[in-house]
C-alpha cells in the first residue's frame, strides 16, 4: 500500500494549504488556516548568534560494523559523517572509539531544535514521505473498501489499528499514546502493509501518528488514492526553504517541479476544503486545511499561533538533507 508519485507534489500540495496550523492540538483548539500563494520571501535558516551549543552523541550497531571490511567499514562512516553534517549545519562531527570497540559520532554546533527533532534527524536514515488527504466518511466506498464488508467505520478501523499497537508493546488510551516512539512507528508502518486477510487496514486506508500536547500522538486515518497520479511522495517538490508570513513569522516555502504542476493542481482542486496531511515516515509532520487549489508552489504559514522557527528548520532539515546510509542510535544529548 506504498504510495508511488511525487514529494514535489505532496510538498506542493502542503505549500498549496499555505496557511496552515501544526496539528499540535485538536480541531477544536484552534482554527486551521488557508492556503496562500507564493508571496513570502526565502530567508537562510542557518542558526544565528546566542543559539544554544548542543553536544549530541550517536552510535553505530556494533555488530553490523564488524562485518563489514575495514574499507567497507570507513566508507560507511565516512557517508554518516557527511549526511549528519548535511542534517545539523554547522554543526562539528568526529569519531569517537569507545573502550569496548564500539564506534560514536559527536555532534556539535548551535541547534535550536528540540531533543525529539534531534533524535529523529540523528536516527532516521530516510523516512518515505507523502502527502495524503485525512480520511473522512464519505471516502467509505468510494476510496476506502474492504470485500465482503458492508459496513465500514472509521472510528473502529482507528481503534483497530491502535490494538495491533497495543499488542506491539506499546500501551494506548482512547485513541492517543505517550509519545510515538521507534517501537510504535515501526509498529503502524507494519500494519499499513498488512493485507485485510492479515488483519490489516482496508484498501485506501493507512494511520500515521499526530503530535499532540504534553508529547502525546494520536493515530490519524488517511486516504491512499486510488488514482496513482494523486499520489504524491519526495519525487515532485524540486525545494523546501525557511520563509515568513505577511507577519514575519516563520513560513515553509516550496516549489512544484513543473512537470507535475498540472495534476498538482488538479488533486488540491478536486479535496479543496479537506484537510492534507504531510507525512515522513510514520509521522504528520502538519495537517493544514487545503483552502484552494495551488499549481506552482506556495508558503505554508502556522496559522493563527504560528511556527517556530525551529519546526521550520527541522522540516526543511528532514525533507531536504542527505540520507543517512544507516540507522544510528541516539546515546545522549547534552545542552550547554
């Protein structure tokens, strides 16, 4: 159930919302904001003077290093070091050999990023993405089918899919759970991609996690289209930039490749009023209401609160950087 298509898209389609709210707290909390055009300038998003220095340590599996050669063994540091340094600009690397033959990266520099956001671009070697229209009723049918299955509900596929987390290991309330962490990530991920036999989710039907308040997250249902040319993943958005608002509040800039600008189009007109979640990996990174149809790009604005100007580095900073050539282990932040 991977969706294939364009990133440029989703990102366009996430621009299209222009303005848009993070997604931190529920509907009722706050308004969603609309989409605007391209008419917020591209700012550096480089860390400036009096940002906090963090010292961050990572670690590689041991026992995947030791297979390797020791030519294997330094390309592959090599390629670590040079995406960490790509994530965390400008940030120090260096190797670290500790006393039991394992090997470390230290990382150094300003960050104005939260510990999470640190551990996730330090950790993450390269989360798929997508964008992908939240799941409604009226979807049932139409994009969301299961054979045999007369009645579908949206509420009971959430809480279903919330119980193959809970068997995981990982402990759930009504309808959010402490944090998502790498357990239920991977946990959500393998059930997306259990067939309905296997008791998996229905046909164009997927969960992502939301952040909420207090660093809970919520399992939010969305559409996988069944039109491939509405699917949208990192092959159609050509740039992510730092930007601002009218305001001068930090915005998320980003341009459409041109080839895709008219099925861009078309997709953000046909769900115009819905709501477009941007999704890398496992997470929603925001849910913005899609309040016009966009073609070529846009700015995507935090809505009435606004975005930090860390959430704007760290999205930009996960949709643009280098790969990491393989998963590392977060052993320590330290702030300073």
């Amino acid at each position: 159930m991977e969706p294939v298509g364009c990133l440029s898209n989703l990102i366009a389609i996430f621009a299209a919302i222009g303005a848009l709210f993070v997604g931190w707290g529920s509907e009722s909390e706050a308004p969603r904001p609309a989409a605007v055009e391209r008419s917020a300038p591209r700012r550096s998003g480089a860390p400036g003077v009096g940002t906090p220095q963090v010292e961050v340590r990572l670690a590689f599996d041991a026992e995947a290093v030791l297979k390797l050669t020791p030519e294997e063994a330094a390309t592959l540091i090599d390629e670590t070091i040079a995406a960490l340094r790509s994530r965390f600009p400008p940030s120090r690397v260096k190797r670290i050999d500790t006393p039991h033959g394992g090997i470390q990266l230290s990382l150094s520099g300003p960050s104005r990023l939260s510990d999470e956001q640190i551990r996730r671009l330090g950790t993450t070697p390269n989360p798929s993405f997508r964008l992908a229209m939240t799941a409604r009723p009226e979807d049932i049918g139409e994009n969301i089918t299961a054979e045999g299955e007369e009645a579908l509900d949206l509420r009971k596929e959430t809480e279903r899919a919330l119980e193959y987390v809970r068997s995981a290991g990982a402990g759930a309330g009504a309808g959010t759970i402490p944090g998502a962490d790498a357990v239920q990530r991977e946990s959500i991920a393998k059930y997306n991609v259990l067939a309905r036999a296997e008791g998996g989710p229905p046909e164009g039907l997927f969960f992502a996690w939301e952040p909420r308040e207090e660093g809970r997250a919520e399992l939010i249902a969305l559409v996988l289209e069944k039109r491939e040319d509405w699917r949208f993943d990192s092959g159609c958005v050509d740039d992510f930039y730092l930007s601002y608002d009218q305001n001068e509040r930090p915005a998320l800039g980003f341009n459409v490749a041109a080839a895709d600008h008219d099925r861009f189009e078309a997709f953000t007109d046909a769900h115009e009023g819905q709501q477009l979640a941007i999704v890398l990996g496992s997470d929603i990174l925001t849910r913005p209401n899609l309040n016009s149809a966009l073609r070529t790009g846009g700015v995507i604005t935090g809505g009435r609160f606004g975005f930090k100007k860390s959430d704007v580095e760290f999205f930009v900073q996960m949709l643009t950087t280098k790969p990491l050539p393989v998963a590392m282990r977060l052993v320590s932040i330290e702030r300073r």
